[in-house]
C-alpha cells in the first residue's frame, strides 16, 4: 500500500473533528507554500510587469469595485 493511500485510510477513520484538523493544517502548508511562492516570483521580478499594467490601469481609471 503506497503512504498516500495509508494515509487516506487513516484519514478515513478520524472523527469529524480530527479531520478538520489535518483540513487546517494542511490548508496552512499550502498557503505557506503559496506565500514563499509569491515571495519569490516578487523578489526575482517575475510580477514588476504585472504590477505596473495594475499601475497603469489604477492611473487611468480602468479599475472598478467588483460585484
């Protein structure tokens, strides 16, 4: 059995509770994934030509409130 599927066995078993709590956990590795992600596309540049189209458009009034 591969340690995905022991995994989802296990998973399987928990109470509600404890599987809200490996839901958050999880949640918070994949935002902190997100974060070092963005943090690192933000210090290489890889965002400056996005950013400045959104300055553009903020400077032109192209933006408007979402729904």
């Amino acid at each position: 059995m591969s340690t995905v599927a022991e995994i989802k066995a296990a998973i399987s078993r928990l109470s509600r509770e404890e599987r809200a709590e490996v839901a958050r956990c999880l949640h918070e590795w994949e935002d902190d994934a997100w974060d070092r992600q963005m943090q690192h596309d933000m210090a290489t540049g890889k965002l400056d030509g996005l950013l400045t189209k959104v300055d553009a458009d903020t400077d032109a009034g192209k933006l408007r409130d979402l729904p």
